[in-house]
C-alpha cells in the first residue's frame, strides 16, 4: 500500500524542482532567488488545499512578503512599486468580493478568501501585468484536473484552485513574460 502523505509532497517537490531546473539557464539571477523562497511555501499551501481546501495564512503571507521584496529590489520606493502594491490590493479585493458575491447568490464556494488573497500576493512577485497569464494558466490546469477527475468519478464536484494557483506563479516567476510594463 502506498502513504500518499508522502506520495504527494514528494511529487509536488520533483515538479518544482524540475521546473527551478529547466529555467536555472536562462532565467535572471534575482528571479532564481524569488523562485527559491517561493517553493516551499508554493508547496506547503498546495498539501494543505488538496487536504482541507483551506490555504493558510502564514503561507499566502510568505509569498507576499518574497513578492514585495522582489518589487523593492526592482523599482526601490517608487511609482512603479507603490502601483504594484495598489494592484495586489485591488485585485485581492476585486476577487474576494466577487467570490463572496457568487458564495451568497449560489451557496457554492468557488473561489474562497484564500484564493483571493493567494492572487494578491502573486501579484506582487508578479506584477500586475503577469496575473492574468497566470489566472489562464491555472484556470486552465484546474479545468483540465477537473474534467480527469470527474471521469473517474462521476460524483467529483469541486477541486482546490490554490494548488493550480501557485504552481502557474512558480512557472511564471522562472519563465517570466516579457513585455513594455513587465518586469
């Protein structure tokens, strides 16, 4: 019989390695050090959704505080800094109301606080340019995670988003996007 108590963290650990691995050659150096500080709390968040659909607090607030430093190291106390740290705030905010407004019309949770505030601190390791690439990317994982899921078992009703939410920030802050407003 196989413990998926251990199964689980060590799958999840080889597939950031691997991807930390894949983008050692060609990412910049300060974005290394950010993947790094990230994964194991992108991890630890991951196993706690999966188990209790609940992503703790002390995990979402290690993101953003990597995430804040990385924008400080970038920009210094300036506009682009200070719009950065406005942008979490908002799009925390935008997301949260919008799950508590579907959470009260439906009674179906389906993107919690946590989620809400997991894209937040994102967006501050990120930028709020690279938050919708990285809300496609995990839309997309979840959607896919779904549909196998509920192939196997007809009565799958929901899935964690957090999971999928930190895995497509890990991506992104190894390969980042490149464009005029991003960093």
């Amino acid at each position: 019989m196989t413990d998926t108590r251990i199964l689980l963290p060590l799958a999840l650990a080889a597939t950031y390695l691997a991807t930390f691995g894949l983008a050692l050659t060609t990412t910049p150096t300060d974005r290394l050090i950010l993947a790094a500080a990230l994964a194991a709390p992108l991890i630890w968040l991951s196993i706690t959704d999966l188990g209790r659909h609940e992503i703790p607090d002390l995990a979402t607030a290690t993101i953003a505080l990597a995430g804040a430093v990385f924008q400080w190291h970038l920009y210094g106390l300036t506009t682009p800094f200070l719009m950065t740290i406005l942008g979490a705030t908002a799009l925390t905010a935008l997301f949260w109301g919008a799950g508590s407004l579907y959470f009260r019309r439906k009674g179906i949770e389906a993107l919690g606080i946590g989620d809400a505030k997991l894209i937040g601190a994102a967006t501050l390791c990120l930028g709020p340019g690279a938050v919708w690439a990285m809300l496609f990317l995990a839309a997309s994982g979840g959607i896919l995670a779904l549909l196998l899921s509920r192939r196997r078992e007809k009565a799958a009703r929901g899935i964690a988003f957090g999971p999928f939410l930190a895995y497509a920030l890990f991506i992104l802050v190894n390969f980042p996007l490149s464009g005029p407003a991003l960093p």
